[in-house]
C-alpha cells in the first residue's frame, strides 16, 4: 500500500493524541457495570418526580427550592453519602413564590388571558378591573410627559409589528453526525454583549420603578420569543431590599399582547382584569448550595476532589424540568450508580448542585470563590490545586452525545477514549469548541478544568426552556439514562486516574463577567 507525504504529515501531527489515547487506561469491566446499573436498574423517574411535580417551581430561596434541596440532601444521606448539607454561599435575598394569578379581558367581551407573573412582581389589592394603557415609548422623558394618563392603568408598551408569521422548522430534532462535527463556540457572554444589553435592563427597570410611582394598576409585557401558548418567563433582579415593594407584573402569550395592542389602537372600551397575590420570604436571604461526598479512599490522593453538579434553582412558571432538573437528576443517578457499584474511589467524588445560576452563576461563582479563588485577582487557595475537574450538565434533556474540551487540547485524546465504551450510545465526539452562559465558567475561571457535555437539543431552546412548557411531561427519562451512564463513567475515570486531569494555562486575572452583570 503506498501512502502519500500528506497522510504521513497527518500521522505525524496526530501522533500525540493517538499515543496518549493508548496509554490512557480504561477499566472496561466497571465501564460494564456502570452501564448495566445506569441503563437496567436506573432511579431516574422517581429522582424525576421528586424534583419537579412533588418539589414544584425552584426560584432561588423559594419554597420549591428548599422542597427540593432538603428531599435531595435527605436522599443523599440514605445512599450513604457523606457531608451531604445545604451549604451557605452568601448574601442573595428575597425568596418569593406566587400565591394566586389570573388575567382575563372583560371589555369588550370576556376571554381568559394566557400570563404569567414576573418573577418578584408584586401583588394587586385583589381582583382588579382596569383600563388598558398603550403606551408609545417606555424612556423617561416620555413616562414622565404621559404620568397623569398612567394612575390606574394597566400599561403595556407598544410593539412594532401585531402581526405573527408562521413557523416552518421543527420544534425537535437530534443532531446528526454532520451536525457533531460543525458544532461551533456556543453562547458566551462577553463584555460586549454586557456593553449591549445592560443599558436595556437598566432602561427596564427604571421604567417599572417610574410607572409604580406614577400609580399604574399593574404592567403587561410580551414574550417575543413564544407561540401557541408557550409563554417565556425570567426576570431582571427583583429578590434585593431596593427593588421591593415591586409593581404587579405580568408576561402574556404573545397571541394575547398583540390582540390586546389590536384593540387597544382601535380605540375601543378596552378593560381588563386580574389578580396577583404573592409572597416574600425574608427571614433568611442567604444563598445556599447542596453539596454531598462520596469520600477517596487512597492515602496520596483523596483529598483531591472530582466534582459534578447543575443548578437546582429555576424560574417559576413551571416546575424547570429541562431547565436545569435534568442536569439534576442526572447528577444525582450518577452518584446513585457508583455508591449502588460499591466504588472506591481513590480521589473524593463531590456533587454540587447551585443555586442563582439563573440570576448570574451566584451559587457557583460563590462557592469557587469561597473555595478556590478569586478570578478578579488570580488570588488563588491551596484547594485550587486540589480539584481535578468539574463536569456540568445544564442544556436540557437530551442524551449526550460527547464533551465540549472549553479549549483544553490536553484532555481531547482522554476524553475520546473514555467515550470509546459508549459509541454505541451516540456519546462520540470531542469538540474543539466552548460553550457558556452555565456553571462550569465559575471553575474555568480560576483555572480549574470545567466541562460541559453536548446533548441533543431536542426542543429545549425551542419549547421548555424558561417556559410554562418546562414540565416533567418534556423529560425524555430514555435520554438521562443514556446521560447519567455516561456522566457516572467520566467522574469514575477522573477519580481513578493516576494524575489529575491537565489544565490550560491558568487565566491572567479579570472581573468575572457575570459578577459584572450582578451590578444591575
């Protein structure tokens, strides 16, 4: 056979990874048992059912969340994990859950209304009917222009276009492997972005802060994003001392804004009505996190630490089941398997689940700057040295399909013979790409590898995620199988490693993006 100078130029570049892929040792009978115990005798409906219908919503400091919080620490506890407790990060704020909601159009005929409350909206003095008031601009200057039209009002802002297209792609899909290998830097947030969209979140604040001044009833905002129903939830602030007493705030279908902004521009006797009731939780405004160990065994190297986790914390129009009690309850499964296998791991294996990663990555951004270091300053602790990887999952309920190396060349070869024992699942790709906008940033950070895994994105970006569609009914329990497996094997691997992972060059120090984005 003759082989060409390129092939051999090829062969040679790659020689590397191909070499450390070969010594990179992998224990194929517990990757056997770990299948068998993840695939046939998995716990991931009943973890299901516990995190999201029984637990219900989990906003950050909300009942839900501690529902959830105490049955996952409990739980840990009687699989025999070790040091399992809710452990304080720091300040957060207010809890707040919603106590009763409805809106309906009286005038000029009846018709119940899709909405949903904002997250920390105020309450109303009961069931109210008011009139509509759109309103042109939402600035300052023309709030201040309009005040006397304001007091009593319902307000809502006027959007450029009422009518809506009709879509032509697929809420669903899975990808194929062209897909795997096209896979680009997911979404990171940069100081741009920050440049971009804090002078709209001021500008949205400072206008809810105006119309409740002025008087108005309650406001209505349009979810862009939704259709048919789905309606699309989160909030900017609202759980801290100065943002409370807040406004009644209401997000709509966007079917029911536009045809409320239809009418409303026909001049019509147009009245609503609606009642929003809910609650502030104020005794303890700490933020919390659930950690849990299961403790190393070997004298050299169990104080070092393998981590796992996802953010407990949701938003509230439905109980976060992709959004992030998947990530949870595969983290969970993953625990329960090795713990069920009996494994001794020589490093400690930690699984952490955060809270306020919807509000900014706080629980684990705290809880590595607690630990680990401070990014702003590089200023690292002793445990820095400690930690060998941490493995997030956060990007709904599809199965993985590989690992994103967040630009850590070092660990492509070990991570693709790790998935050699789960081609066959349709786990086969390392991808030379990043991904953001979740907790594995706090880690990578300050120089600890963090990883997050690819997963099929389903109908998650779509559909559920931040939505009153986010339910235990769009959890593919097939899917978190397949993932929990995998997420058991890697920690498994990392745990019993002779070294710990590599590590990128360590970040030259730098404001935390996402602490910057706190400031507002």
């Amino acid at each position: 056979m003759r082989i060409s100078c390129k092939s051999l130029a090829i062969c040679f570049f790659l020689m590397p990874s191909f070499l450390s892929a070969q010594i990179e040792k992998v224990d194929t009978s517990m990757m056997r048992r770990i299948r068998e115990e993840g695939l046939l005798h998995s716990q991931v409906g009943p973890i299901a059912e516990q995190i999201t219908d029984i637990a219900g919503s989990r906003l950050t400091n909300s009942p839900g969340f501690k529902r959830a919080g105490d049955w996952a620490v409990s739980t840990l506890k009687q699989w025999g994990l070790e040091n399992a407790k809710m452990e304080a990060w720091g300040e957060f704020g207010y809890g707040w859950s919603l106590e009763k909601s409805y809106v309906s159009m009286r005038l000029p005929y009846y018709e119940p209304l899709i909405g949903y409350a904002n997250p920390w909206s105020g309450s109303t003095p009961g069931l109210v009917t008011a009139p509509v008031l759109l309103l042109e601009k939402s600035d300052s200057a023309f709030l201040e222009k309009n005040a006397s039209s304001i007091r009593g009002k319902i307000v809502l802002f006027k959007y450029q276009d009422t009518i809506m297209g009709s879509p032509f792609i697929a809420d669903a899909r899975r990808y194929s492997d062209s897909d795997l290998l096209k896979l680009g830097d997911s979404y990171m947030l940069t100081s741009q972005m920050l440049n971009f969209f804090m002078p709209k979140i001021l500008a949205f604040k400072k206008a809810r802060k105006m119309l409740k001044e002025k008087g108005a009833m309650a406001v209505l905002d349009l979810d862009e994003s939704g259709r048919d129903g789905t309606v699309f939830v989160e909030g900017f602030g609202g759980y801290k001392k100065e943002d409370q007493p807040a406004l009644p705030e209401l997000v709509l279908s966007k079917e029911a804004y536009l045809k409320i902004e239809r009418l409303a521009l026909t001049g019509i006797n147009l009245t609503l009505e609606l009642e929003i009731q809910t609650k502030l939780y104020k005794d303890d405004t700490k933020g919390y996190n659930l950690v849990a160990d299961i403790p190393g065994v070997d004298p050299g190297l169990k104080d070092e630490v393998v981590m796992l986790g996802g953010h407990l914390d949701s938003w509230q129009t439905a109980n976060g089941a992709t959004d992030n009690g998947a990530g949870c309850i595969v983290m969970l499964e993953a625990v329960r398997i090795l713990h069920a296998l009996g494994v001794q791991p020589k490093r400690t294996i930690r699984i952490a689940l955060w809270s306020g990663e919807e509000q900014g990555l706080l629980g684990s951004f705290n809880y590595v700057k607690n630990h680990f270091g401070d990014p702003a300053t590089m200023q690292l602790k002793p445990a820095q040295q400690k930690v060998s990887a941490y493995f997030n999952l956060d990007n709904g309920t599809g199965k993985i399909r590989g690992i994103y190396d967040q630009g850590n060349k070092a660990v492509v070869p070990v991570f693709s013979k790790w998935l050699e024992s789960f081609y066959d699942l349709g786990a086969t790709t390392v991808t030379p790409h990043n991904t953001g906008a979740t907790d594995h940033l706090s880690f990578d950070a300050v120089g600890i590898p963090g990883f997050q895994f690819i997963q099929d994105p389903l109908e998650y970006e779509t559909r559920t995620h931040h939505s009153n569609m986010d339910s235990y009914d769009h959890l593919m329990l097939a899917d978190l199988r397949q993932a929990a497996t995998i997420v058991a094997a890697f920690i498994y691997n990392t745990a019993m490693r002779p070294e710990k992972l590599p590590r990128k060059q360590l970040p030259k120090p730098e404001k935390f993006l996402f602490e910057e984005f706190l400031k507002f």
